[in-house]
C-alpha cells in the first residue's frame, strides 16, 4: 500500500477512477529495487503508469517532459548523482522519495544544488518513506539484501569486532525495524533477552520510538499516516532473540518444499535461479562445453501452487506436481477433441445437431485458454524447481541427513553411528558433514570427550571439511 502510495505521487490511489494513469519514469537504487522487486511485478508497475525503470547510476537520457519518481537511500553518492540530474535538468518534475530518513545537511544539499540548477519549482515532494525493509510475504520481513553479510550473526559476533562497528550494525536494524513499525503504523511493546546484541537493539529502538512520540506534531504515528487511528490498546509484542538462544535449527537439513529450495538452490527476493543442465550427447568431441543457461522463476504469492505447497514435505510435492500434470492434460485433451469435431463438414444431419451443443462447450473450453496456459506455466516452473531440488537430495542423500538430525535434535536413539555417516563417501559434501555434526555438538547434553573429538575430527578432515566452524562452536559452548 505504502509503495502504490509513492508511486500515486503520495497520493491515495482513488479506487474506480477510470482516468489514464499518468505517465512517469521510476529511479531506484539497488536497495529501492529489492524493496520493488518481490512486491510489484513489471505489468503491476505499468498499470500504474510506470513506463521506464532505471537504476539510478546506470547512464540515462534526457526525458524533459515527464515526471520522475526517486526512491533511493539518503547516501552520499545518491545525493551527488540526484543533484547531477537537477543540473543536467533531467526531467519535468521530480518527487525524491528516501528509503530512510534523511538528515537535514543532506537536505540543504539537495536544496542548494536546486538553487543553483535553477530547478526550485521542479522539485515537487521530498517524502521520507520509512520502508526500509523487505517484504518477502504476508507475513515474513527481511532488513537487508544488499550488504547483508555487514548485518550478519558472523559480523554481530566477530571477537575482532569495533565498537563504532557494532554500533553501525545496531543503527542499520534499529533503522529498518523502525520503518517498518512507521509503515505498520503501530507501536511496539518490546521484550528481549539480557546483556546480548539483541538488548542493545531493543534500547536503541525503545529510545527512538519515545523520541519520535515526544513531538506530537510531527510524530509519524499519529496523523493522516496510512491507517489513521493508531493509537489503540491493541499493541504488537516485538520479541528480539538472539541466534545464540537456538544454533541448531539454521544447520539443521529441511524436509519442506520452500526451506529445501532456500538451502539447496539460488534462492533469493523470492526469486530461485536454476542452471539448466547441458545434455551430454549434443556436444561433439573436443568441441568446448556448452554454456549452461540459466533459468530464472519467481516464486510469489500469486502463484497458487507454490503458496499451497511451500510448507509441504517434498515427497507430497513431488505427488502433487503430477497430479497437477494430469488434471492439465485430460483439459488440453478436452479443447483437442471439441476442435477436431467443428471441422467436420457441415452437410449431414448429426454433424449439424452436434454443432449447436459443441458451440457452448467450445466457448467454455477457449474461455479458460489464458487460465490453461498459466496453469501449464506453473507446472513447467514447479516441474524445473522440483527436479533441481531431487538431484541435490539424491546425489547429497539429503533425506538421511534430516531423518538423522531430526532423531539428534529430538534425542532419539541412532541406528547408525555418527562417525559411519560422516566417514561415508557417498553422503553429501563437507558441508553437509559439517552441518550434521555441529548440530550433534551443540545438541549433546555433555560436550564428546577428547579422545572421541580427536577421532571425529579426523574422519572430518578426511571427508574434506574445514574445522574452523567447529572450533568456533567448541569456544561457544
């Protein structure tokens, strides 16, 4: 709703308006676009009137008669290149609209650049937006893309780590957690855990939260802000946990369609990247290897399979996939047969009687063409995905792993020793043995004892693994 709203020219979109949208060109940064990305597609943009979306450092062209939506973070490079197009004078109009909120030198920058490209009128609306968070779902936020290993458990927990270092990581979630309680429209109670990361952010959002209420005029919670009425007894519960609380679970190999493709495949933004496998037989020999194509699908929330099925365990997926298969071709088969017999020629009597009763079917069966099409989209796509994702699971034996995790984390008893499924050629990459064996460490009631770890770290060093993760996890516990 936020972003419609930005791209309306803050405006409300009015509901039936049957007017043409007005046209406009759309500039984001990298940040602006993965904020776009997983919510509006290209045709939803256009609908609004968006006929061209550029990055805002690619090289642009001159457009003098049509307005420009900006929405980029305040950083200094954005404000320099923003002030180059108020010179270059650019555009007709321009609405500058930031991720974050912008400080007041930087928008004395912006002004002064304006005066000095004569441009003052042209600068319609400077908006802080406050959406500086990914929404990947209904229900499911992430703070970052770009960047995001600068944010990361690995940075929060660096033992090299600086103090202004860990206070930029705070600043950076504190930010987006702000932004998306403005855009929410609803002010938290906060609970976190003791003398950890997560309570250094709970104070920092704590105190930005008290100091943007202290100004009743200009408080974003209150107003004509997206949903007015905020101030109700009804408040969210923001629980801040630390990873340290539960470091088996992000190990731990998953069972479940949408979590198998998250850890097995290029999956991001709701986005999943596959590499087409080149068959072996097309290329001659000693002709260079074909190059691998690359796939690319969008895994959203229009897509009805993926939403009934993403919770699912695979092997249902699998099931499911086909029967969509089936019920796709009995339709097709459907629309075949009803052509086959329009051709017949029109001369004797049952043909004739036939056409009467076969228009309705026919027009039916051409009325829900555009659904069959889509229906057989989605089938190619899951078909793509859910192949990938079995090859990984057979060549990496992915469904041994979970089961044997799943009986290490519930502590079950084990019909197989550790060691047999680490030493095991066969079994996954190093990686894979690592995963499995941290979480036996971090799950064991009482660390193994020297002699035993001494012997798991060879067989680990045999199968390839690199031991750092463990010496980490050792000094952990």
């Amino acid at each position: 709703v936020a972003l419609k709203r930005m791209l309306n020219f803050n405006v409300p979109p009015v509901k039936n308006s049957t007017g043409e949208p007005v046209w406009k060109v759309l500039i984001y940064d990298r940040f602006g676009q993965d904020i776009i990305s997983p919510l509006l597609s290209v045709k939803e943009l256009r609908d609004m009137g968006i006929t061209l979306h550029l990055l805002l450092h690619s090289d642009r062209d001159a457009i003098p008669d049509v307005p420009a939506v900006y929405f980029v973070m305040p950083t200094e490079e954005n404000i320099d290149r923003m002030c180059q197009d108020l010179r270059n004078q650019l555009y007709e109009s321009y609405y500058l609209n930031f991720i974050s909120a912008i400080s007041r030198s930087k928008l004395e920058d912006i002004a002064n650049a304006a005066i000095g490209a004569n441009a003052v009128t042209q600068v319609a609306k400077v908006f802080d937006q406050y959406l500086n968070f990914i929404t990947l779902e209904d229900d499911m936020f992430v703070l970052c893309n770009q960047n995001k290993e600068l944010v990361s458990y690995r940075a929060i927990n660096r033992p090299d780590i600086t103090d202004t270092e860990m206070e930029t990581i705070m600043d950076t979630i504190v930010d987006s957690l702000f932004c998306f309680f403005v855009t929410l429209g609803a002010i938290p109670i906060i609970r976190c855990s003791r003398g950890t990361a997560a309570e250094m952010v709970a104070v920092k959002l704590d105190k930005k939260l008290r100091e943007n209420l202290r100004d009743a005029r200009n408080s974003l919670f209150t107003g004509d802000t997206l949903g007015a009425g905020q101030f109700s007894f009804q408040r969210p519960l923001l629980v801040l946990v630390d990873r340290n609380i539960d470091l088996a679970t992000p190990l731990h190999h998953t069972w479940t369609y949408q979590a198998l493709v998250h850890d097995v495949l290029d999956f991001h933004l709701n986005r999943v990247n596959l590499e087409e496998s080149a068959g072996a037989e097309s290329t001659p020999a000693g002709a260079r290897p074909k190059k691998k194509n690359k796939k690319t699908y969008d895994l959203s929330a229009s897509d009805k399979f993926w939403q009934k099925h993403k919770g699912s365990p695979f092997p249902e997926v699998a099931e499911s996939v086909q029967q969509e298969l089936e019920s796709y071709r009995a339709q097709e088969d459907e629309v075949k047969r009803l052509k086959s017999i329009m051709g017949i020629e029109g001369e004797d009597e049952g043909a004739i009687s036939m056409l009467s009763d076969n228009t309705a079917k026919l027009t039916s069966a051409v009325s829900s063409l555009p659904e069959l099409l889509e229906k057989k989209r989605l089938i190619d796509l899951h078909t793509n995905v859910a192949t990938a994702v079995l090859e990984h699971i057979k060549s990496r034996k992915l469904d041994v792993y979970f089961e044997y995790e799943e009986k290490i984390m519930s502590k079950s008893t084990l019909d197989k020793s550790l060691l047999d499924m680490i030493s095991d050629p066969d079994a996954g990459t190093p990686e894979d043995k690592m995963r499995l064996f941290l979480i036996y460490y971090i799950s064991s009631a009482q660390a193994p004892s020297e002699i035993d770890l001494e012997q798991y770290k060879k067989a680990l060093m045999d199968a390839g693994c690199n031991l750092a993760p463990l010496s980490y996890i050792k000094q952990w516990k």
